[in-house]
C-alpha cells in the first residue's frame, strides 16, 4: 500500500515509470521515505519516517515546507540544485540518520521534485564516525565565528583621537559621509590613521552589520590581483580547487571593502574595478557568469593621484569614481596640539609592568615630542612610545626616556646625539629606515617609485616598512 501511496507522489509520467522501478530497492531498505516538490512542500512521507518523527500520520506534514517537518533537511537544496546528496548524517532533535536526497526530473531534463531516503536511523556503531562528524561541525563553527570577528570593524569615530580644528572638522565629515553609500577615497601621508577612519566609517554607516574586509594593494602580488578580488571559478586553471573560491568583493557583500594604497593598483586590472563600481557586478576568474554584489568602497592612497592620472598611471575615469567622498587627513606635524590626547590613549593600551602605575608623559618630554617632525606620524608615535616604556624604569616617561625612544626615528632632534646607537646593526637599521622613509615621501608616497629609486623590489619594501611599523 506504501509503495502505491509513493507511485502517486508526482504526475503519472514514462520518467515516473522509470524512477518506480529505479527506487524500489531504496524503498524497501529505508527506514523512512519522503518526497517533496518543485517548492520543496512534502507531498508524500510514509508511516515509517512518520514514527522517526514522531508524527501521528502523514497528512501532520503533507503541504508544509520540508524544513518546518524536518528543520534540517537539505531537500531544498537538491531541488534548487539538481543535484543529489548521496550520503550524509542528518541530525534531527538528539538523534542522527544517514540519508540519501536524490532530484527527480521530468523527460525534458527539469527538477520536478525530490526524494529522501533514511538508511539509518540508530547509528550506535557509527559513533566514532559521528563523533569525528560533530567535532569537525564545532571546529568550523568555532572557525566561522572566529573568521566573522575578524572582519567586524574594531575602531569607532570616538577612536580617531584629536582636538585640534583639523580633526574636530575631518571627524564632523567623516560621520556625514558615513550614511552615503558613495566611494569614499582617504589621502594622507603613511601612518595617520586611515584605515582607522575606514574602520569608523564602516561602525557609523547603514552596513555596520556587514563584513568589513581591508586589502592592502601593495601586498598583493600582481599576477594574484585577479583571483583575489573577483574570485575563482572550479577548475579554472590547472591546480585550481573543485569548489569555487569567492573573491574579495563577494566575501565583502553587503558590507564594505577598503582598498589600502589604491594608487598601487596596476594599470591592467583598474578598467575591471571600474566596472564593479559601475554595474555592480564581478566575473570570478575562469567563469562566464556575473555575480551581483552589493559592497561600498572605501579606498586609500599616500600618493598624489592627480599626478599619477595626469602621468597616465592612473585611470582618470577610475580616480573620479572613487574621489565622490574624499576626505584628507592632515599629518601629525600639523596638528602637534593633538599628541598630549594621542599620547595618553596609546599609553592605555601599552601593558604596565608589575608594580607601576599608570604611565604618563611628563611636560619636558611632551615638549620634546611636539617638536619631532614625525615623518611616521601617528605609527611612529606609537612605536616611540612602546619602545620608551620598555626602556623606563618607572611609570613616568621623562625627557631622556623619550629621547632614547626617539633614536631610531628619522627626523630625531639633534640633541639626541649622545643617545644614537653605538652597536653596527642598529645604526645601519637605523639608517635604513631613514633612507626608505626619505624616499617614500620623495616619492609622494608611491612605493612602486621609491623601490625602483631604492633599488629594491616593491615587496622588499613593503616588508621593510612593515618591519618598522609603516606600512599604511
């Protein structure tokens, strides 16, 4: 009788006939049958899957959504998909089934439903399987959650410290901006803060709740721009994985994508960021199918855009797309009644040793910091700072402190000539830095120019300032 309730679960058809002959030997080893439409609503469930699931009868299920009956049921997915699921443990309350989905389709080739099937439904011999299964399954969450952080903005306008009118009119613009869903380009020198604003902007806009992914362009090899931002297809090339890999864009969906020294962008891959911006859609590598994404641009640059348009290597029509939103942040020598606020924030966040109290600056040595040229801006006050108190003997930083913690940046004052380093290393360390940070500004910020000036490969330098805490 079951069988004949299953024959009548979909149009009378010569598929039909075929796939009755095809199923009879799952139905008769199952230990629970259920069929679902193109909508994926249960249209057939028989007695023994209604007693797994503790329903009364079948007609408790018959019509209803699948996932309403069966909150994990994947049937859906094999209706949307075509595709079967052959094997899989599905959980339902505190117990486990193995289970089989497979599609039925018409004689034209289109998914008129789907068939589920429960090979098992005590799998105490299965343990170890499903113990490993359940610990994977925690693994991954555990992984996502972690992932799902990572990609939260961490810095809120409140955190963009400073009290001078430059800052107090930067901040006022940023949270009007904030609400747009315009691009929005930042320029400054390296190491003001920009991604932090980025960040804030992202906290204070209408996709607070979407991810916030920040990619800096001069780390990114070239020959990976492509796959990177717009993904890759299965088997798009030799060695490329079965499973597709979103790109940068589509794991930034409905959130924002900060795009870290934007003029590094190669000439070769900017007419395919224009198109984004302009249609809203990316071709992952490999693939002939568009992908819509909804993501806001935030980009960033150290360099002179304007210049690099006018020189060619910059898309004008690209610069104008991002430029709708810009905003300049001003350097830290510009505002040096800001570095008392600064100073004191980042000493919050600096660990004290046991037995101190909290560190502070003392008047003489925030003399001596205000009159620094500060070429790292804020970073390297940052630096300077975690370097002096590691060098302290107690919580208060005085004037030598601070010298000594000046010593390796460049622009020191000259009086701190008896505190340069004697040992080899650190003076060519030190003279390294001077030397890379020299030919980046002269550069205007552009590190492509600067390593070729410094002789050097783009990725040495962007290394070497990563290694001094300049890589903005």
């Amino acid at each position: 009788m079951e069988r004949a309730d299953f024959s009548a679960a979909f149009p009378d058809n010569e598929a039909m006939e075929h796939l009755r002959d095809a199923m009879a030997l799952f139905w008769t080893m199952s230990e629970g049958s259920v069929a679902v439409d193109r909508e994926a609503r249960i249209t057939w469930i028989n007695e023994k899957y209604c007693r797994l699931l503790g329903l009364a009868d079948a007609t408790e299920a018959i019509g209803h959504p699948v996932e309403e009956i069966i909150p994990e049921s994947r049937m859906r997915q094999v209706v949307e998909t075509g595709r079967p699921i052959l094997l899989d443990v599905m959980r339902f309350g505190e117990r486990h089934f193995v289970v089989c989905r497979l599609p039925i389709k018409d004689a034209a080739g289109e998914v008129e439903g789907a068939l589920g099937f429960v090979f098992y439904d005590r799998v105490d011999y299965l343990r170890p399987i499903i113990d490993r299964f359940l610990a994977l399954e925690a693994q991954l969450d555990k992984a996502q959650s972690a992932l799902a952080r990572e990609r939260r903005a961490r810095y809120s306008l409140s955190n963009f410290v400073g009290v001078s009118p430059e800052i107090v009119e930067l901040k006022a613009k940023a949270r009007r901006f904030a609400v747009r869903e315009g691009p929005v380009l930042i320029l400054g020198e390296t190491g003001v803060g920009k991604e932090l604003l980025a960040q804030a902007m992202h906290v204070a806009s209408q996709r607070t709740a979407g991810p916030f992914v920040a990619v800096n362009m001069a780390a990114v090899p070239e020959t990976l721009l492509e796959s990177e931002f717009f993904g890759v297809a299965p088997g798009a090339y030799t060695g490329a994985e079965r499973r597709p890999r979103p790109g940068k864009f589509e794991i930034a969906d409905k959130g924002t994508l900060f795009l870290d020294e934007i003029g590094d962008m190669p000439l070769a891959i900017q007419a395919k960021f224009l198109r984004v911006l302009q249609e809203g859609e990316i071709e992952p590598l490999g693939s002939n199918q568009l992908k819509r994404v909804d993501v806001r641009i935030i980009a960033a640059t150290s360099q002179d855009l304007e210049a690099k348009v006018k020189s060619g290597e910059f898309r004008a029509d690209l610069y104008y797309r991002l430029a709708v939103l810009p905003l300049r942040v001003p350097p830290l020598r510009a505002r040096t009644e800001d570095i008392p606020a600064l100073a004191e924030r980042i000493l919050d966040d600096i660990p004290k040793d046991p037995g101190f109290g909290n560190w502070y600056v003392t008047e003489e040595a925030l003399e001596l910091l205000q009159r620094h040229s500060w070429p790292g801006n804020v970073r390297e006050l940052r630096n300077v700072l975690e370097r002096a108190t590691a060098l302290s003997d107690s919580e208060a930083l005085d004037a030598d402190t601070i010298r000594s913690g000046l010593s390796f940046s460049p622009g020191a004052e000259a009086g701190a000539d008896d505190e340069t380093p004697t040992r080899l290393a650190d003076v060519v360390a030190q003279a390294e830095q001077a030397a890379i940070l020299r030919a980046v500004a002269q550069c205007g910020g552009d590190k492509t120019r600067a390593a070729k000036l410094l002789g050097v490969s783009r990725s040495q330098l962007y290394a070497k300032l990563k290694g001094f805490g300049s890589e903005e």
